[in-house]
C-alpha cells in the first residue's frame, strides 16, 4: 500500500530479520534475544482471541476542528447499504458512479481519496490517495470490504465499526483510539490488474513479496495472527511463482531469502494460533532450503516441545545451540526441556512400577516359594526312603522266619 501521505506504523518488526522501528529511535537486536521472536514456552500470548484485521502506525494529532457535514449521517436506514449484515459495517452513495460494471475486482491494484474521522466528526486523516491490492489486507478491513461494492468514480460515505477497523488497540498513525468507530468518506480513482508474475523482473518480484512480508509482521505485532498468517502465504505465492524471464544466480538468491524468512514468521504466526502441525510443516519448508536457520530451528523444537516430543525437541535444539552457543534463549528453552523430559520419565517407570507390581517384592515371594516347594520335595524324598527301608527289613524277617 503506498500513499501521497505515506502511511507508517509506530512499531514495525521485522520478524526474521530482527529490526524493530519506532518513530523515536531505530536499533538492531538479536531476533533470538528478542521476547517477541524467541519467547519461552510459558509466555502467555498478548490475545489470545487475536483481533481482525487492524492497520497499525505511529501519530498525527486529531483536529480539534470538524463540521457537521463530517458528522455520521442521520438518513433514513434504508438509505444506507449494510455490507456484513450486523450493522457493523455500512456504506452510503452520495455520488454514483459508472455502473455496477466498474466496479473492482479481488486482487486488482486500486486508488483511492480517502478522509478518515472518528463517529463524532473529529478529523483524524485529511483527504488523501491511497493505494492498495484489493483483498489482500494491505488496509483496515472495511476498507477491503467496502471498496469491493463502489463503482468507478463513486463517492461514498462509511461508518465502520472498531471490530473492522483499529480494533481494542486503537493506532498511533493515524491516531485512532482503542474501540473507535470510524466515518469514512471514500472515492474510487482508479482499478487495474495487477502485474503479471511471470513477466515480473526478479528484483521487483523480490520487493513485491518483501512488502507482503512487512504487512503480515505488521498484523503480527498487533496480535492479528491470522491475518499475518494470510499476509505472508501472499509473499509466498509470490516468490514461488514462475517466471519467463532470465534469472540470476544472486536474484535467485534474494528470492529464497524472502521466501525461508515468510516461511519462519509464518511458523511464529501458527504457533500462536496453537496450528502445531501447520507450524511445523512452515519449519521443515524452511529448514529445506536452510538446514542451518537458527531461527527455523528454535521454531521446530518448540513445536516439537509442545506437542510433547520432548526428545525429538531436545536433539533439534541442541543443534541449534551448537550453530549459536551463546544464545541464553536456546540455553534457557533446553534446560527446560530436559528437565520436563526427566519428569516425564521418571512419571511413566513410577506409571509401569504400578502397573505390573513391585519387581523386588515379587522376587521375594517367589524364592520364598521356591525354597518351600524344596523343602516339601527334601521331607516326602526322605519319608519314601524310609518307607522302603523299613519295607525291606520287613521283607527279610518274613523270609528268615520260613526259612
């Protein structure tokens, strides 16, 4: 998405890269010494029911001066177009455009003159161009939603709700408080197709998945997991796609770059989403292609760990310690590890100790048996032999007396 006005974030972080933005200072950190990046595995997430798609961004100051005119307008309800059915989301023509017919497409490259102010008419944004891919989450949702319905040329006015827009956490750019709801005055400039991968130049096709790439981090941070998880299947598709033009060996390069670093922050992102096995086929994709990616590795143990493999999440991590042995993370996730894995042992030979008896006493009984099984065969071997002995004098007497 770019703009007359460039629209930025307040806080951007480049998930695999490690660099963290703010509009008051910029500095590089170690994206395994990072919380975000390699948290432990007793973090709590920031939300769990992560939010809908929401822009984020660093701050204008709000108008202290509106109008009426930027007011929500009280026309009747009928004149108004409820997109979503809730009324949550609706959208009024106060100039019609070229037809039904002119209306964009998914996927098409879009331009817009947008002015954005809260429900009360406070100005938050002045009109300006916007430009984004239709559908795509490059804008807050409403957007996306409602600029599918206009037709070329229309001028219209939306009310959005703040599920649609910046959600419970508001923006910094433009300033939108948390649970703001939002007028919208909207004007479709321009729609066309997007560029054609195939004839795209690598280094374009590059920048172009690098941009997705930075919108899913976006999403990222703001706990928009899911929508982070769209962003960077966009990029994706995009470095995967063929092409039929030459290629470099350096371009090739770059391209899978951007591709094993989709493939991490998308790992990051299904493991919020508790995705463990999607999360995992993201790590084994990238590991593919760099066997030795610290971070793709870290990503694989932990998943591994929470799926209860400990030993497997063990050898994984002590791998990747080994590439990084400095690393406290990886120190701290694999002593924890392999204490849970001893516990875990030490739990099942107390489970089977249980189940099948106690070995040591079960020995005791049987030599205590074995020895009274030998000794009842001693006395009934040494009453037979007496018995035949005294059978056999017997037997002489009674001759002798014949005799």
């Amino acid at each position: 998405m770019t703009t007359e006005n460039t629209e930025t974030f307040g806080v951007t972080e480049d998930l695999d890269d490690g660099t963290i933005e703010t509009t008051k200072k910029s500095e590089r950190t170690s994206l395994l010494e990072s919380g975000e990046d390699f948290e432990m595995l007793d973090e709590e997430d920031i939300d769990d029911d992560p939010p809908p798609l929401e822009d984020a961004g660093g701050g204008k100051k709000e108008s202290e001066s509106h109008t009426e005119e930027e007011r929500v307008p009280t026309q009747p309800l009928e004149e108004w177009l409820d997109i979503l059915g809730n009324g949550m989301l609706k959208k009024k023509v106060l100039e019609a455009g070229q037809g039904r017919d002119s209306r964009p497409e998914k996927g098409q490259n879009v331009i817009i003159s947008l002015q954005t102010s809260l429900a009360d008419g406070s100005l938050v944004e002045e009109p300006h161009s916007v430009s984004f891919t239709l559908g795509d989450g490059d804008v807050i949702q409403a957007l996306d939603l409602a600029v599918m319905l206009m037709e070329m040329g229309e001028k219209a006015v939306i009310t959005v709700d703040a599920k649609y827009a910046y959600g419970s956490r508001g923006s910094v750019d433009p300033a939108v408080p948390p649970e703001a709801e939002l007028l919208l005055h909207a004007e479709l400039r321009e729609a066309s197709d997007g560029p054609d991968l195939e004839l795209l130049a690598p280094a374009d096709k590059a920048a172009l998945a690098s941009l997705k790439r930075e919108r899913g981090n976006a999403h990222f941070q703001r706990a928009d997991y899911a929508f982070a998880v769209n962003s960077y299947s966009i990029a994706l598709a995009i470095t995967e796609s063929s092409s039929k033009v030459d290629i470099t060996e350096e371009e090739e390069k770059e391209l899978l770059d951007v591709k094993v670093k989709c493939l991490n922050n998308m790992a990051a992102s299904q493991l919020k989403l508790d995705h463990y096995d999607a999360a995992l086929k993201s790590c084994v994709a990238a590991l593919a292609h760099q066997p030795d990616n610290i971070k793709a590795l870290f990503r694989m143990g932990k998943v591994l760990a929470l799926k209860g493999e400990y030993a497997e999440a063990i050898s994984i991590l002590r791998k990747a310690l080994k590439l990084e042995p400095s690393n406290k993370t990886i120190h701290a996730e694999l002593s924890k590890l392999v204490k849970k894995n001893s516990d875990q042992r030490g739990a099942e030979q107390a489970m089977y100790k249980k189940m099948l008896g106690n070995p040591g006493s079960a020995g005791n009984v049987s030599q205590k048996r074995h020895a009274t099984a030998s000794w009842g065969l001693s006395w009934k071997w040494l009453f037979g032999a007496t018995a035949v002995a005294i059978g056999g004098v017997a037997l002489s007497v009674v001759i002798a007396a014949r005799n």
